[in-house]
C-alpha cells in the first residue's frame, strides 16, 4: 500500500479520535442530566440518538469549516492532482460523506455509555 493511502489512513483515524474524545467528554459531563432523563422515562433509544446527532452535528460543522477553507485553497495544489480538479464535486462531496460516517461511528461508544447510565449512579456523582 502506498505511503499516500497510510496518510489518508490516518487522518481518518485521527479525525475519528477527535470525535471520540470530544463526545465522551460531553457525555461524561452530561452524566447527571442522562440519569434524570433516563429516571423520568426516557427512551434508550432517544438518549443514544441524542449523542450520535451531537457527533453529526461536529463532523458536519467541521465538514463545512474545511470547505470554506480547501474551496479557495484548491488552486495553489492544481499543479499537485492528476486526473482530477481540486473541487471536484464528487470528491468533496464523498469526502464530507466519509468523514460524516467515521464520526458517528466514533460517537457510538459514549452513546452506548449514556445509555447504560444508571439513574441512581448518575444522581449520586455530585
């Protein structure tokens, strides 16, 4: 395998790590509100949904900062691309898709957390 595809590799996995950490700490501070919801009669399903929409919502937030910024940025790596235009529709849009995918399945462990959380444990961790 190309050195390229490591890199590609990667940045993928790192993207992911990001992602990670960022919705368990979310999730690890919210502990107490997920075991109110949880004690009032929230669904499992809707706490983890709850967090994979909150992993959506960075990914695509992050998508739309790094299209904003590689858009006018493109020209200056023309010279570097072969085969293919640097805004490219296909690429981009397949990219935001890939980078989308990663982060909710980055997501799911803290969501797979909050939904285990048990309401008495959670009211007790002041």
């Amino acid at each position: 395998m190309s050195e390229e595809r490591h890199r590609a590799r990667l940045k993928v996995v790192f993207a992911a790590m990001g992602v990670y950490g960022v919705t368990a700490r979310s999730v690890a501070r919210r502990t107490r509100a997920i075991g109110i919801r949880v004690a009032l009669g929230a669904e499992p399903r809707a706490m983890l949904s709850n967090v994979l929409m909150e992993g959506l919502r960075l990914a695509a937030l992050g998508v739309g900062i790094g299209l904003v910024v590689a858009i006018p940025l493109a020209r200056s790596v023309e010279r570097l691309l072969f085969g293919v235009r640097p805004t490219d529709p296909v690429s981009l849009l397949s990219i935001g898709v890939i980078v989308c995918l990663f982060s909710v399945k980055a997501a799911l462990p803290p969501g797979r957390r909050a939904i285990g959380v048990s309401p008495t444990a959670a009211l007790r961790s002041d």
